[in-house]
C-alpha cells in the first residue's frame, strides 16, 4: 500500500453539502458551513482497523457518510426493476448536538426505476431531533419513515439481514434483504483511494444480497425478487479542485463473481480509475489506477445536459470486457444536487447486472 | 393634401382656444389618473396577498397545533410516522415602539414557498441561518425601523413580508424566549400511500387561510376603492364631454366650410377620430405620470388601512407595470371615443348645407325628464329592496351603487322642481328671470351637478362613516383601557418580582393573560380574568346575560367578541366549543374593533386550570394617574424594563388613534380628489355654455341689465344651483352612511357601528361646494363681463 498523503472526499457526500449551497459540480469544495472548524474534523487512516457494528454506525467526527443502497429486482412476470435508497450524513462541525442545533444534516434519496419511469424522492432533516440518524440496537439507518433495519438474528453482522422501506409521491417499497457473503473492504482493506494525490475515504461494502419485497405503485402492488449492494463510506476532505465527476459501476456477473469500479474524471480529461474484483466466495482482488478502463459509447439527452448512457467497462487482468445498457435512459435523479443513477444490464465476456451512478455532467450550454 | 389642410383646419381651433384645449387634456387626465391610480393601488395590493399566499406567514397552509403547545416530540413522531410536517416558530418580537413579527423556519424540512423563496438563490443565507449567531431576512422597510443591537445579523429579502423576519426555528425560540413550537406545518403534498393524519397525531388540524381568503376578505376595501376611482372617471368623463361638445359646437362653421371646400365626409369624421386620439394619447400619457404619483403618494396609506384592518401586509412601495400603463392609455382613448361619440354623430348627421349657427344644447324636454325621474325612481327603489333584502358584501354594494346612480339621476328632476316651486318667491323680473333661467339651464349642467351631487355625497357618507367610527372606537378605547398602566415582564420569575414590587403601590394588578385556541376551525384567543370592577363598570358589553359578571368570574361562561359572534351566528346561551373537551355557554358579547380574529374571556382560575403552564407575563395595574409617572420609572429602574415593556394608557391610545386616523387617510384623500374634479366639471360646463347663452342674455343685457349686474346674477345663479345640489346630497350621504355602517361594515369587518351625525361638517360641505361652484363660474364671469357690446348686438343681427 502506498501510503499518500491527503484524502478527497467521496464526492457523491457533497450531495448533502451541495443543496445547502448553489446546486452543480462546480461548488463540490464550496460548503460554505465547513469554514474554519472543518480542520478539526478527522481524516482517514490506511492503518486503522474496522470494528463492527461500531462501524456500522456514523462517524461524526468525519465530515461525510453514506449508507448507499443499490437493488437490481424483477417482478413475477419477469419486468425488471431498479431500485436506491440513499442516507447521506454531512457534519457542519465534529460531534453532536441535541434537538434543533443542526451540528449533523441528513439527507435521503429513495428512487424506483422501471424501464419507462424514474420516481425519485428527497428528504433532508437534522440530527438530535430524532428526525434523521442511525441508531446501534437494533441497528437502523432512517430518515422520516425511510429505514434501513436489522433483522439480523444475535451474533449475526448487524447488517446481513436487513429490511428497507422508503416513501415517496407515487411510490413505496418494503424489501427484505438477506446477504449470502461477507463484507467487502474496497480498495486497500478498506481504505479506499481516490485521486492520484492520494485522497481517499474508508469504504466497504455488502454486495451479496438476496432480495424480496414490495414495490407499491398507484397502479398495484408489485412483488419483486433480486439482488442489492450496499455501500458504506465515510471521509472529511472535499474534491480535488481538478475533479469534476465520476463513473460508478456496481455489477454483478451470472457467474457469481462482482466488480466494483469506478472512474473519477479530472478537469485535463483523465480518468482516476479503481476497481475491485470480487468472487462469488468473497475473496477480493483490489487495483489500482489504470488497471480498469471505462469509455463512453452512446450519449443520451438527459435533463438538458448529454449523459454517456452505454459504456464500455474493460478490465484486462480478469478478461472483462463488456458493454453496460441502461434500464432506463433517464434515470436522471431530479435532487438539489442532481445525477444520474440506474440499473443497467451488461453484456460481451461477462452478461449480468448491475447499477451506474453518474455525476458532474454539466447542462448544455 | 386636402388631409393636410383640413387637419391643419381643425388644430387651428385649438391654437385660437388653447384653454378649452387645456381644459379637455386636463379633465381627460385627470379621469385617466385617478382610474389608473386606484388600479395602480389595487394591483400592488393583490400582488401581495399572492407573495403572501405563497409564504408561511399568512397560514396558507394546514397547521397542527395543541393548546398544550407543540413539541419536537410531536415533530419527530410524525415525520417518523411519513408525514411531512415542518416546525413553525411564530413571535412578535418588541424592540423600543418597533413590533418584530418573527417566523422562525425548519429549512430542511420546509416545503416550497415556506419561506424558501427568500433563501433560494442566496447560497449563504442557509449558512448563516443555520449558524451560532442566525440571521434574520428581513424586506428592506422593516430593516430600516430595526436596532442594529441585540439582534443577530440582518439579510435584505424582497420575498418576506413587510414587519417579519424570516429566521431559522433556534434564533426565533431564543429570540422569543420559548421552547415549543407555534405549530407543524403541513406540506400540501404527503407521500403516497398514509393514512390521514388526524389519526396518527394528537394535535388539532386548523384550515389553512389561503390567500384568496385574504383577498376575499380586503375585496370589500378594493371594491369601495375601485367604487371611487369609476366615480372620479365618470366625473371626469362629464368634463371631457363637455369640452369636446364646446369644441365641436364652435366649428360647425368650419366644418361647413371644409365640406363646401369638397373634402368627403368620411374624410373629415377620419379627421375628427384622429385629432381625438391625438388628444387623448396626450392626455393619457399625462394621466399616467399623474395616476403613478396619486398611486405612490397614497399606496402608504392604503397599505396602514390594510394593516390596521385586516392584519393584510401591503408593501408600501409601487411597481411599474408597463401593461398597467398600457391600461391606462386604453380607458383614456376608450373615455374620449365615450364622450366624443355623440359630438362625431351629430357632426355625421349635419347636413352639408347646415346653418353655421350655434346650436343650444339639450333643451329641457319633459319626457326626458319624466323618463329619468321614472328610471331615477327605479333605481332608489332597488336599492331599497336590497337594503332590506339584500345579504353579503356584493349586494350591499350594490345597493350603494343603485341609491348613488339614482340620486344622481334624480338631481335634474328634483332641481328643476324645486326651482318652479321657488318661483313664486321671486321678487321682480329679474328674480323671476333669474329662477327660470337656472331651470333652463339645469339639463345643461346637469352632468356637472351630478358630478358634483356624487362627490357631495361620498364625502358625507364616507365621512359620517368615519366619524362615527371614530367616535365609538375613542369611547370603546376608554371603556375598554380602564386600566392606567401596562406592563410586560420578560420571565415568568420577573414578572413575580414585578407584582411584589408594585403590590403597595397600586389599586389593583390585573393579569393579562391568554391561550391562544382554536374555536370554530379558526385561530382564536381566549383570556383570562379576575373579579374586579374595572371590568363589571367598563367592559364595553353589546348584550350580556343577567349575572354575566359573576357567572364569567366562576368561570362557568364566556364573553364572545362581536366578530366571532356574528361570523359564527352564535347566540347568547349557546355553548361555544374553546378545546375539543371544553365548552362553555356564551354570557354576553362585546365590541372588540380593529381585532381581525376571534377573542373570548373567561374566569381566570377557569383558564389556569386547563393550562397550568402557559407563561403569564403581562398584567395591567389600577393605579392612581398621578402616581402613573412615579411608577413607571421606577419599574424601568429597577427592572431595566424596555419603554415597550411598560405603557400607560394614554401612549395605547394615542397609538391606538393614530393607527386608526391612518387607516382611513385614503378615504379623506379621495374625498378631496372626487369634489376637486366635480368642481372643474362645473367649470367647463359653465365655460361651454358661456358662449352658447349668448342668445339668452343678450335680451336680457338689451332690456338694460348692464354686463356687470348679468356677472353677478351668474354667480348667484351658480351658487343656488350648487346650493340645492348641497341640499340633494345630505339626505343621500346620510343614506350612505347608513348603509356603510349597518350592511357594509357588518359584512366586511363583522361589526356594526351606531351613527353618529355630524351637522358642522356638512356646512362645510356647504361651503365647500360653494366655493367650488363660484371659483368654478368666476373665469365665465369674467368674460361675460368682459364681452363687447358688439357680441351681444350680434346675436340679434345674426341669421336666426
């Protein structure tokens, strides 16, 4: 491991500073609230080790967090469905405060994708109003109604066994998830780098479950199997003034293996790139900058800006090579901080599915 | 080319008499400017109560609230249930004589148009509202009338409502000393799929009062507003009838001649169009200037009359609206078409070879006249009927508008009457010259004199209206402040040391305290009082119950305030739900103006009882007057109380009066504006029928009645027809009044007002109108006086 000296912020944690401010990718370093106090917050170790279900739960002396849920389902008669559910945690100083004195904000993003509709909600509250937060036994992570439960059974990981229920205008779901593998620590056993100064944030994941539930439309209830990733990250340090956006892939492959993998790309048009390799087992293969290569084949107009909806994903070392296709063109995420994210199905040396996030496409001039 | 000259023809006219041309640009003006000033003014108006419809402050939206207060429990709990509710810190805030009303904001969880607006595009208000020290949005005229000390730091927004500050919900609760919430708020839109709230939360659900509510309730201002301006235009339009009647009169021999020349007669009506519109385009661009100034200067009082009356906050400053001004230039082309209609058509009419002899006008025509004492007589009786009859607001202006057209109408009719049966009381010929040729001359002026019966009118009804008002508010004010000195501690412990420390000092400490409810489905405060005379001999009772004192002291009833009394069409005895699990029968009702919302009073030891913890900070002390100044200084000594903290009553009615004679400056202003246009009506007829009576008065002037003595007698002729004009308008601004005070006001602000007459003011109305009337007829005079001998000998000479 090279041990580099600063960290970036995951960049999809400024969501919950962007709304706060003027809204676009230009303002990622450009929280306002994080002035001088935001030195005092903590900054990412390579050497520390994770420690559950402590870890599981916020970490407010970091400035930024996420539990990131990810479900690629399909209903009985075989219609495929995509489906996020999103709590964000940003800090506007180290520690807690009780009732209103908004010392931590939460926001949530719930979306539903089929392949002819995107339904998104939003919410955003504060923490110490019993609103918003994540709570150790049982374990949840809820803002309003939207949860993130355990249903693990005593001794279990708090989150192998989970029940997820959000709530929009036009839709609901309530799904139980089950993993079948272990936790996944991204990159460097966790410590995950994200540019090449060396800025990075600790990352984990929960790629193996089993889905089933509910989706609730105004037309009916729909009954949906799958699978779900989870993503747990948390850092304190903004962007890289030269980073603009990034591609995010989470895939799962028929053959039981996963890849995640991601490109975050710098203003002079280079991709910082990492990726994960995982098999069906759980055993990891991390690498590092270059090694995955991610190239956009097909643009769509998408809320006035043009979206890369079709990719290709390469990754030499594993033999991928593949071509990743929407559910979904306009799986435009309509937030404060707006993005793209979506299911998408892969095909060419490894068929499957999986899900993309995008971010840091500017509208159309 | 023919064009060219004719026109040049027809502006030659103009050139030779450009005072007949000032008088029609000016009256046109003026009709255009107080039509488009009134719309100016009601624009503004509604385009707040839309700004308002959008924001918190006005309870657009659903509320939850509890006579126990609202808590963060309450909050959380339904948020966690999916319901989204967002958290409403409401205050008013005294700084010195400033009222700070303050709305503090949850803006994470407020919906759209929750004040948001104010925040959107200003990517470091929610930073600073968010911040230790908070910030306060504030529009640009209240953060003039704010101290720069104690209050954290000021953001300048034209989004919140004049005399608020938007903040977030911790600075306004430390702000306000308070740890609950007024209420939740809830969002228009709740997610998809719960159940309805009322059965996942404790707290009651209060409507909210859309801003068409607000609108409805101001339309009554904006109708009688609106009522004046069409009044003022249709003055207005009598001037310009008869300017342009004068105009055309005196060129039918140039119109003679320009058709013997062989220009076509459309030519010449095309000509005729085009030098109106010019005129009116002038005029209406002059009307505009002048309509946006009467706007501006008026626009503050209007917004105070709203405030006063309804609580409806009216940005005293004016937009420029370009349709607006647009608007304005239309109803000055469309008021000249109107008036210049009837001179185009006689023009069309006259035949090639007419005489080029003066026409005098309209001459009295008994069947006219008997149609219009019928159609006169009509319109009294409809609003007659919808006096009696009649119910709401619309109606009852309704009858307004029948009993003012058809007095109006029947002006001429009556005048004329009135003058044959004077007839016998004329001494000589002259007199009787005299009598007979202000009857002749009646149809003529009858538009003027309309006009000026119109504005007559308006001016004794609107200011019995006033006046009355004014007399039973200063009376309600003494009953109902009986007490000498207020005082408003800060902290529940202060307010004990405050009632020890002027305990020896004083007659009398009388709490003040309330719980704000909801009765009805609408906001309302209910008080608390102890047994003590200065209610039982000064509460302004309207009916009571026998033993209302005793049974209000036990607490086993309630005073109601006229408003709710008569919006609810409650009655006494009737039991008055004040929370869900208790009611109690209504005892009396009394007179509470100037309140826009429901009030009730009670026992106080009935009200701690069902809110032990409400904070009870204000009292009211009976103290010996001379010992108010003693007192006062002594609690701001010790106390360090701020001056707003403790008031004697003279300062609460002072204030009091102050804010009421502002409510109805406009009324006052327009009051002027209506007899000054009535009066340059008067002028212009005058000064189109000086030309026209020639015939008249030259027999007269050869019969030896010298220029002079003909100049005097006008006058005179002028004043009596001004006089009995006068003597038409009391009884009909008396039936204004009525109507204003017993239907209007009834429905418009839910109070009726007993009349109370004001003789000396009209005798200056009296003379108003006279004065009116001579300086209108002085100018005539004048040249009649001035006349050669040849113009009157002409008349005799000429083709008749």
């Amino acid at each position: 491991m090279t041990v580099k000296a600063r960290l970036t912020a995951l960049s999809v944690a400024l969501c919950l500073a962007l709304p706060l401010s003027v809204p676009g990718p230009a303002t990622a370093q450009g929280f306002a609230g994080l002035g001088a106090e935001a030195e005092s917050f903590a900054v990412p170790d390579p050497d520390t080790e994770f420690a559950f279900p402590a870890d599981h739960l916020p970490h407010p002396d970091y400035r930024i967090e996420w539990w990131y849920l990810t479900a690629n389902l399909e209903a009985a008669d075989g219609t495929p469905y995509g489906v996020q559910w999103t709590l964000f945690r940003s800090a506007r100083r180290p520690g807690t405060a009780p009732g209103w004195q908004a010392d931590q904000l939460w926001m949530g993003h719930a979306a539903l994708t089929s392949a002819g509709q995107h339904r998104v909600a939003e919410r955003l509250g504060r923490g110490g109003t019993g609103q918003a937060g994540v709570t150790e036994a049982p374990f949840e992570a809820f803002i309003d109604d939207w949860t993130l439960r355990s249903r693990a059974a005593d001794g279990a990981d708090a989150l192998s066994s989970v029940q997820l229920t959000a709530r929009g205008a036009d839709f609901a779901y309530d799904l139980a998830l089950d993993a079948t593998g272990p936790l996944i620590f991204q990159g460097d056993d966790g410590y995950s780098v994200k540019s090449p100064e060396g800025q990075a944030s600790y990352y984990y994941s929960q790629p193996f479950y089993e889905v089933a539930g509910t989706l609730s439309l105004p037309e009916g209830d729909v009954a949906v199997t799958g699978t779900a990733w989870l993503d747990r990250e948390w850092s304190s340090q903004p962007l890289s003034e030269t980073q603009t956006g990034w591609d995010w892939f989470s895939l799962n492959f028929d053959s039981g293996d996963k890849l995640m993998g991601f490109g975050l790309r710098s203003t002079d048009g280079s991709h910082f790139t990492s990726a994960t390799w995982i098999t069906a087992t759980g055993a990891t293969r991390p690498y590092g900058d270059g090694a995955l290569s991610v190239t956009p084949l097909e643009t769509a107009d998408v809320a006035g800006r043009d979206i890369p909806v079709r990719w290709r994903v390469t990754l030499p070392e594993e033999g991928l090579d593949i071509t990743t296709e929407p559910l979904n063109p306009q799986a435009w995420m309509d937030t404060l901080f707006p993005y793209w994210e979506g299911p998408i199905s892969l095909s060419g040396s490894h068929p499957g599915r999986g899900y993309l996030e995008m971010t840091g496409y500017p509208p159309r001039e | 080319m023919m064009m060219r000259t004719g026109m040049s023809a027809l502006l030659a006219h103009w050139r030779r008499h450009p005072i007949q041309l000032a008088t029609l640009l000016i009256g046109l003006a003026l009709a255009t400017a107080l039509w488009s000033g009134v719309q100016a003014i009601n624009a503004e108006a509604r385009a707040s109560y839309d700004r308002a419809a959008g924001a918190l402050g006005q309870g657009t939206l659903d509320r939850l609230v509890s006579a126990e207060g609202v808590t963060l429990g309450d909050f959380a709990d339904l948020r966690r249930a999916g319901y989204v509710v967002t958290p409403l810190v409401e205050g008013t805030l005294a700084l010195g004589e400033t009222r700070l009303t303050l709305r503090g904001i949850d803006p994470l969880t407020a919906p759209p148009g929750l004040g948001n607006a104010a925040i959107a595009g200003d990517d470091t208000a929610l930073d600073g509202l968010l911040s230790e020290d908070g910030l306060l949005l504030v529009a640009p005229e209240t953060a003039r009338g704010l101290p720069r000390d104690g209050l954290p730091p000021l953001r300048l927004s034209g989004q919140v409502d004049q005399g608020t500050a938007l903040t977030e919900i911790t600075t306004a609760q430390r702000l306000l000393g308070v740890e609950e919430l007024t209420a939740l708020v809830l969002a228009p839109e709740q997610p998809f799929g719960l159940p309805a709230i009322e059965t996942a939360t404790r707290l009651t659900r209060i409507e909210g009062q859309s801003g068409g509510d607000l609108a409805r309730l101001t339309d009554s201002f904006h109708l009688n507003l609106t009522a004046f301006g069409l009044l003022s235009f249709a003055v207005g339009l009598f001037i310009v009838q008869s300017a342009i009647g004068l105009a055309f009169e005196q060129r039918r021999a140039t119109f003679r001649t320009l058709r013997a020349l062989g220009l076509p007669l459309s030519r010449l009506m095309v000509l005729l169009a085009a030098e109106l519109s010019l005129i009116a385009l002038l005029a209406g661009i002059a009307g505009i200037a002048l309509g946006y100034a009467i706007a501006a200067t008026l626009l503050p009082g209007v917004a105070g009359t709203l405030r006063g009356l309804y609580g409806a906050d009216v940005s005293g400053q004016l937009g420029f609206d370009p349709l607006w001004a647009l608007s304005a230039l239309a109803i000055a082309l469309l008021g000249a078409g109107l008036a210049g209609a009837q001179a185009l058509w006689r023009v069309a009419q006259m035949p090639l070879l007419a005489p080029a002899r003066p026409r005098a006008w309209a001459m009295a025509n008994a069947r006219a006249l008997r149609l219009q004492g019928a159609f006169a007589a009509a319109l009294l009786g409809a609003s007659l009927g919808l006096a009696i009859w009649g119910d709401g607001l619309v109606l009852a202006f309704a009858c307004l508008a029948a009993l003012l057209i058809g007095a109006a109408l029947a002006l001429p009719p009556v005048l004329i009457g009135t003058l044959r049966l004077l007839r016998p009381l004329a001494r000589g010929p002259v007199g009787g010259w005299l009598l007979a040729d202000a009857r002749q001359q009646v149809p003529a002026l009858s538009l003027a004199l309309m006009a000026l019966l119109l504005a007559l009118s308006a001016n004794i009804g609107v200011g019995t209206m006033v006046g009355s008002f004014r007399t039973t508010f200063t009376g309600w004010l003494d009953q109902r402040l009986a007490a000498e000195l207020y005082v408003t501690a800060r902290t529940p412990s202060e307010a004990q040391a405050i009632r020890a420390a002027v305990a020896p000092e004083v007659d009398a400490i009388l709490p003040v305290w309330s719980v704000d409810v909801t009765v009805a489905a609408q906001p309302a405060e209910i008080f608390g009082i102890v047994d003590h005379p200065t209610y039982r001999d000064n509460w302004p009772l309207l009916r009571a119950e026998p033993q209302v004192w005793d049974r209000i002291a036990a607490g086993d009833a309630v005073l109601v305030n006229e408003q709710l009394f008569r919006r609810e069409a409650l009655a006494l005895g009737e039991p008055i739900a004040i929370t869900p699990d208790w009611t109690l029968p209504i005892a009396g009702v009394y007179s509470d103006y100037g309140n826009p919302a429901g009030q009730l009073i009670t026992g106080i030891e009935a009200l701690d009882q069902r809110f032990p913890n409400r904070p009870r900070l204000r009292f009211a002390l009976r103290v010996d007057p001379e010992a108010v100044p003693d007192l006062v200084a002594m609690l701001r000594d010790r106390f360090d109380l701020p001056a707003a903290n403790v008031i004697d009553q003279a300062q609460v009615k002072a204030l009091s009066l102050r804010i009421f004679d502002q409510t109805f400056l406009v009324s006052g202003a327009l009051n002027v504006l209506t007899l000054g246009v009535a009066g340059f009506a008067i002028l212009t007829s005058l000064l189109t029928l000086s030309t026209l009576r020639l015939p008249q008065l030259a027999p007269v002037w050869a019969l030896g009645l010298t220029p002079g003595r003909l100049g005097r007698l006008e006058v005179a002729r002028t004043a009596l027809l001004a006089l009995l004009t006068w003597a038409v308008a009391v009884p009909v601004g008396l039936l204004l009044a009525w109507v204003l005070l017993a239907i209007a006001n009834v429905e418009a602000f839910g109070w009726r007002l007993p009349m109370v007459l004001f003789p000396a003011q009209w005798l200056w109305l009296a003379l108003a109108a006279l004065a009116a009337a001579i300086l209108a007829c002085l100018w005539p005079v004048y040249r009649l006086t001035r006349l050669p001998p040849s113009h009157l000998l002409r008349v005799f000479a000429n083709d008749r």
